[in-house]
C-alpha cells in the first residue's frame, strides 16, 4: 500500500492541466444559456400564460392548472431545440444529494408510432416510489406513496440531454420527505410575520424575501491517491494515517497562487455553472493544504439553496474529468480545518428596504434594531433547530 501511495504521488506530479474549452462569449451572455429564465418565458409561452406564472414566481399567487398544458408546451420547445430528449423531476430527499429519474419525450402516436409528447401533467406532479427514501428497504413497497410536485419559483434548467424540473418530495397524506418543502414552508412565514412588523415602519411593503448567499468549501485529492486510501472512498473522510508534518502551519496556500490543475478545474465549473444560472464571483486557496473556495453572488434562499444542490453534483463531474476526487465532507482530515458552508443572509422587502442594514433616520435605525433583537430572540428560543 505505501509503494502505491509513492506511485500514486509521482504520477500526480507528472499531470497536466486539462485543456478548457472557454466560449467566445462574454460571462454574462452565456449566463443561465440552459435556464428557462424570464426571457426565455416571454419567448415561448402566451402573454396571458407569462403574466400568471410571473405573479407566482413574485407574489406567491397560487399555481393556476389550467395554464400547466400551456408552460409545458413552451417548455419542451426550448429543451427540444437544445437537444433535450428526457425529463425528470428534480428533487432533494433526506439523502444529503438530490434524485431524479429520466423519462423520454416519447408517446404512442395510435397508429404505431411515437410522438414526442409533454403534457402539463407531467409537469405539475408525479409519482415517485417513497418506499426507498432515505434508505432502501424503509417501508414495505405497497404502503409507499410519495408525490413530487413543481416549484414554479425555481427555475427548469438542462443537464445533458435533460430537462430538470425543481420539485418537492411529499408523503401521500403530506409530511415532507425532502428539504425543499420544510424550506418554502419556512420563507412563507418568515415573509408573514416579517410583512407585519415592517407595517410599523412601512405600510407600503407587501412582501419581505430572504436571500442567501453560500460559500462553498472544499478539497481536492488526486484520484490516484483517493484510490490508494479505502477509507477516503467508502466514507469520504480520513479513518486512520498521520498528520502531516506541518498541517497547515506554513503561509503558502491561504489566498496563494491557485495550482495550475485546480484552476483549470475551477474555471471549467464556472463556465458550466454560470450556463446554469449559478452566480459565481469568488475563487481562492483556503486556509488547509488541498483546501479551496467558490462563492457566488446571493440569491433568493429557495433558489440559492437548489443551486448550492446543483453545484456540488456539478464539482464532483467536473472533478473527475480533471483527475481529481472532491471531498465535501465537513471534517475530512485530523489536524488541519474542515470546510465550512457559511450562510450569509438577510431579509429584504419587495421595494428594496434592507432590513438588517443601519439606516441614516431614527425611524430606520428603530426598524433595524427590533430585526436585529427579533432574529437573537429566535436564535435563543429555537436554537435546538440550528
């Protein structure tokens, strides 16, 4: 085993950067180029139909079926044009990753054929078997009913040749059996109960939204050398081994020169995740050998959160293709720092009041202390929940 970390480690000095293709395009003309996004909806769908589905998305009307028929043909339009043949509704159980199962565009014609068919149905809600979430074998496979329903705030984006549709995972008489529906559950209250208090302050808000901004660390291994360590593969963490000889003592790799590999590795997920919508502005070595950083610009929490899921699965292809393994685990080495996932968030109202920002009145900075007081108290009172 020693012999073939030796080896594993020389042929690692001996690779190259792998060559990326970069689009002649500037960043924000590329930006969500496989997101059906606003612009993409007024293209394709009716005005009547954009209308409503935009009042969705920006005031939180309920979902109107009767336009579901409508959207999907619109839909399958773009993806049809950029290659796409499969769908999937695309959620997120209690499996720390997000699932998904492809279905082809594809129905009997009634004489023979095939026709490639995507109803609104099949948009709104399907019916994923519960029995195996979060583990196989948790419930017997005929008391299993479990429903995915589309989130209309959340954008459908192309992955390959699929389309994916961002939905919740809930039980047949309701309990949620993924993250995403605990969360919009949680933004509708916050904006609730936040709406109220501004009243006091400003009786013109009609809405208060929560915004996210997440950075994502990191480690990349060799996949040499992450195929020489067992305990790496099964369980994504160090189980056994030293400590290096200096851990993180020495001042090279905090915020140094990114290594040659890694930064093509780096600008290859950006490329692929700014046509995913993903906003990403910051790279840079952290603090541990092997140890890196991606953080993009905030977003809605809802969407900053299924992008944050998108990502991750994104990194861990990319990486492959680069010759290297990425370690997402919190504490995957002893003796040096683990990689965090900082939360920065905030509340913001429909007409662009930062409600955790000082402000140059009384009025203003009475509204941002009772926030700032109401937000600890929580803290204080749920904190079992964090």
């Amino acid at each position: 085993m020693a012999n073939l970390r030796f080896t594993a480690v020389a042929d690692a000095f001996k690779k190259r950067p792998v060559d990326v293709r970069v689009p002649i395009e500037r960043p924000s003309e590329y930006f969500g180029k496989y997101v059906f996004n606003r612009q993409k909806m007024y293209k394709y769908l009716p005005s009547d139909v954009y209308n409503k589905l935009i009042d969705v998305m920006d005031n939180g009307a309920t979902l109107d079926r009767s336009i579901a028929n409508a959207v999907a043909d619109g839909i399958k339009q773009w993806a049809m044009e950029n290659g796409v043949t499969h769908y999937t509704h695309w959620f997120q159980p209690l499996t720390e990753g997000t699932a998904e199962k492809h279905d082809a565009f594809v129905e009997h014609d009634g004489k023979g054929g095939m026709i490639e068919e995507f109803a609104g149905k099949l948009l709104v809600q399907q019916e994923p078997d519960a029995s195996s979430f979060p583990s196989g074998g948790i419930r017997n496979t005929f008391e299993a009913r479990g429903y995915s329903a589309w989130d209309p705030t959340s954008p459908v984006f192309i992955m390959d040749d699929t389309l994916c549709i961002p939905t919740i995972f809930v039980s047949y008489t309701g309990e949620a059996l993924d993250y995403k529906a605990p969360l919009l559950r949680a933004l509708r209250s916050v904006n609730a109960v936040a709406t109220d208090v501004c009243h006091y302050f400003n009786p013109e808000v009609k809405s208060v939204h929560a915004n996210l901004g997440w950075e994502q660390e990191y480690f990349l291994v060799d996949s040499e050398l992450y195929s020489a360590r067992p305990d790496l593969v099964l369980t994504g963490r160090t189980l056994m081994g030293h400590d290096s000889a200096k851990n993180q003592q020495m001042d090279d790799h905090y915020f140094g020169t990114i290594p040659e590999r890694v930064q093509a590795f780096m600008k290859d997920l950006e490329i692929q995740a700014l046509e995913l919508g993903i906003p990403c502005k910051t790279r840079h070595n952290e603090v541990a050998p092997g140890q890196f950083e991606l953080a993009p610009i905030f977003e809605e929490c809802n969407l900053a959160v299924d992008h944050n899921m998108l990502l991750m699965s994104l990194m861990k292809k990319i990486a492959r293709k680069h010759g290297f393994r990425v370690l997402l685990h919190e504490k995957p080495f002893d003796g040096i720092n683990g990689s965090g996932k900082h939360n920065n968030w905030s509340l913001s109202t429909d007409n662009g009041i930062l409600l955790y920002k000082s402000g140059k009145t009384p009025e203003d900075n009475l509204r941002f202390v009772v926030f700032i007081v109401e937000t600890l108290m929580g803290v204080y009172k749920h904190n079992g929940l964090l």
